[in-house]
C-alpha cells in the first residue's frame, strides 16, 4: 500500500512538481493551496505532511509553524511527520519552533525532497 502525502504549499507551480515528482515514486498524494486539507487529517490519515511556513491565505490560517505546533502537540496527530517548507533563511529554527520533523528550503532539489520523504515514511 502506498505512503499517503499531504502537500499544503500555496505556490502552483512548485505544489504541482511536488505532486508529480512524488507520484511518480509511487506515493499518494493529496495536495492544496490552504491549510483547509488538514480537515481531513483524521478521515486521510497521511504518513507525512509537507507543509509551506508562509501561505497566503494566512488570514484565514496559520502559518505552517503554528500549524505544525498544533499537530505535533495533539496525541492523535503527533506521530505524522511533518516537514516545514520555506524560502526564508531561518527555516530550520522555524520547523524546531514548530516541533516540526524537518525542513526543506526553497528551491530544493528533487532529489532532496525524495530523500527527505523517503526518510520520514520508511
């Protein structure tokens, strides 16, 4: 049975290569612009969760740091891994603040976002 991924990254084109890079490693994916998809957390049961610090929708949602927090600190949540993805320089402090699993900084490479996948799902 295939590892499910939930990727929240509110970018198009880098949530639409994320999508089919992992696709094409064999993972389910369920993929959103917003943090709207984490509704379904209970009923989708990911393995990990890929999730942009900064999206744009952020009046209507938190951050991914917030966002992760509040995962990783519900008992029924906090065995998915959760890895913050960002642009910004201090994203490794951000996904410790976050009690996030790991970070990837933008741009990253293909291969790094396998790698990092691949680490959290085994």
């Amino acid at each position: 049975m295939a590892k499910k991924v939930f990727v929240i990254e509110d970018d198009r084109d880098i949530r639409e290569t994320i999508v089919y890079v992992l696709e094409e490693e064999g993972y389910e994916v369920l993929a959103s612009e917003s943090s709207k998809l984490l509704r379904s957390v209970d009923s989708e049961k990911p393995d990990i969760i890929l999730l942009d610090n900064w999206l744009t929708d952020w009046k209507s949602d938190a951050n991914g740091q917030q966002l992760s927090k509040e995962l990783k600190s519900n008992p029924a949540t906090s065995h998915i891994s959760v890895i913050i993805i960002s642009a910004v320089s201090n994203v490794k402090e951000i996904a410790e603040a976050g009690l996030a699993d790991g970070y990837l900084m933008k741009p990253f490479d293909v291969s790094e976002l396998v790698n990092m996948v691949k680490k959290f799902t085994a």
